[in-house]
C-alpha cells in the first residue's frame, strides 16, 4: 500500500522529511508527487531541482511523480485514509520563511576565519578539525591551519620568541586573507598568546570569529603525553606559554569552550551557531546541509 504526499517542496525541509519519514518508519511505501510549478519568486526550484532535494534526503526509499499544478486536492471519507499529525513545531515549519531567510543570508555569503586559541593541549587542534568536518557536511569547504602543522612545514625557521609567535600569527593571518580572496574559509588553530596579534588578524580578516578553549593549566598538563609541560618546569624547554611566556586570554572572543567540562559536539555546536547568526558565509540549512 502506497501512502501518496502532494506538494511543491519548495524547498524539501524539515517539516516535510519528518511527516514522511513517520510513514516509512512503518515500513509502508511512499510516493511524492511533486506539483508542476512555474519557476518564480515563491517557487525558485525547478522540477528537477526538487527532484534532486528529495533524492538526497531518501535515495530510493521513496517513488517520486509529477503531477499538473494543482490547488485542490479532495480525498473520500470513509474509506481507509488517514491523517499523520506532527508536533505543533514542526507543522509550523514554513517554507516561505525558510526561502525568506535564504534570501536574507545570500546578501552575507562572504569567506569567514575561525580562529581557536588556547593554552597548549587545551583542545584547540581537536576542535579545528571537527569543525571542519561539520562544515563540511554542511556544504562549507573550508582550509585548516594548524599551529604545528604550519610550522613544521612552512616556516621551521621560526622559534617560540615573543617576535618569533608575533610572526607566525602575522604569516597565517597573511595566508587565511590569500585564500578569502580566493572565496575560501578558514580555521586556525594556534596558540596565539598575544591580544596584539589576534586582534591584528580580526582587523585583516574581518568576517573573523575567535574562540578560546579554555582549560586549567592543570588539566592541559594531564593531557600533555609529550610531557612538554614537565620539560619547561625543568627548563628544558625555552618560552613556553603558560610556564615561562605569558597567555593573555582574550576580553571577548564570539566562543568560548570550555574544554575541560564540555563535550566536543557542544563545543562544535555552539560555534556553528555563533556562524549562522553572523550570516559569515553560509546560506539557509535544511536537513543538515545547505540549500
């Protein structure tokens, strides 16, 4: 037995993907039939468009048709039908306002840097490149840029003096602002003790989003396998923030993180959504990617 959705999908959104999804969560079939509109401002998907919307949501799973633009439909009582209700939330979810905010965030697509800075150990790298991984998934591509990374292969010339951290913060800053002219995003994950220097990088790289992992220094030292912290208590180990260089924690970053008590996917969360309220680059998330 077929269970039949009439609509535009205009676009495919949440609203739509849980009342079918409550269907074939039976184990019954689905057929959608997509109404024939013609493209204009209240419908701004194609046929095919749609068509590919559906297709990403539920592969196979469903059996899509296309049927004339029709604005009645009239159903037999009495006769098997039945009505699926949804939470009063997700019926509200209106595709008009979602095509409005669409509109509203394409005016603001521009390239965006996320910028993590911390204490050694303090989560920074982990946190960098699972958010790339969640822009990803979500149709941002974006360039990570690790502190050791970096160093290591760019510029190992480069020590760990006040004029030497200064100069790396000045060259990363130099690469995220190359690759924003060249319509590309950034995530950065360096120490960056000084406020000088990240504030420096907010002036240059303007769509700029700074989060501090926050960590005791205790906790940062538990986590350090490399004993790195134990090296500089000893001396062994010259101009090392938080030991014998200074880290000044910023006044107000957009995020902070506070890794010692917070799950990753909080962490994650709360930095995307810091994104979408500045409109930094991104478009209107439907199903959890962008449309």
């Amino acid at each position: 037995m077929d269970t039949l959705f009439i609509g535009r999908w205009q676009p495919l959104h949440q609203g739509h993907i849980r009342l079918i999804k409550t269907v074939l969560e039976k184990g019954e079939s689905v057929v959608i039939a997509i109404r024939d509109t013609n493209k204009d401002e209240k419908n701004p998907y194609s046929v095919r468009e749609r068509k590919r919307m559906i297709k990403r949501v539920f592969g196979k799973k469903v059996k899509i048709i296309v049927i004339p633009d029709v604005n009645k439909v009239c159903i037999g009582r009495d006769v098997g039908y039945e009505v699926i209700r949804l939470p009063y939330d997700i019926e509200q979810i209106s595709g008009t306002k979602i095509r409005k905010r669409m509109r509203e965030s394409s005016k603001v697509t521009e390239p965006f840097t996320v910028w993590f800075t911390g204490l050694s150990k303090s989560g920074k790298t982990t946190l960098a490149y699972a958010l790339r991984r969640e822009l990803i998934k979500k149709g941002i591509e974006a360039v990570c840029f690790d502190g050791n990374v970096v160093r290591n292969t760019l510029w190992p010339e480069l020590g760990f003096t006040k004029k030497d951290r200064e100069e790396n913060v000045k060259r990363v800053t130099a690469l995220c602002k190359a690759l924003k002219k060249e319509g590309k995003s950034t995530v950065v994950s360096l120490i960056s003790p000084y406020r000088k220097g990240r504030d420096k990088a907010r002036q240059e790289l303007k769509r700029f989003i700074e989060v501090y992992t926050k960590c005791p220094i205790k906790v940062c030292i538990e986590r350090d396998e490399d004993e790195l912290y134990e090296k500089a208590k000893k001396g062994e180990i010259k101009n090392f923030t938080g030991i014998s260089d200074p880290y000044e924690e910023p006044f107000n970053p957009e995020v902070i993180c506070r890794t010692d008590n917070e799950s990753i996917e909080k962490c994650i969360a709360k930095i995307i959504d810091k994104i979408f309220s500045q409109g930094a680059g991104i478009g209107e998330e439907v199903n959890g990617r962008l449309v």
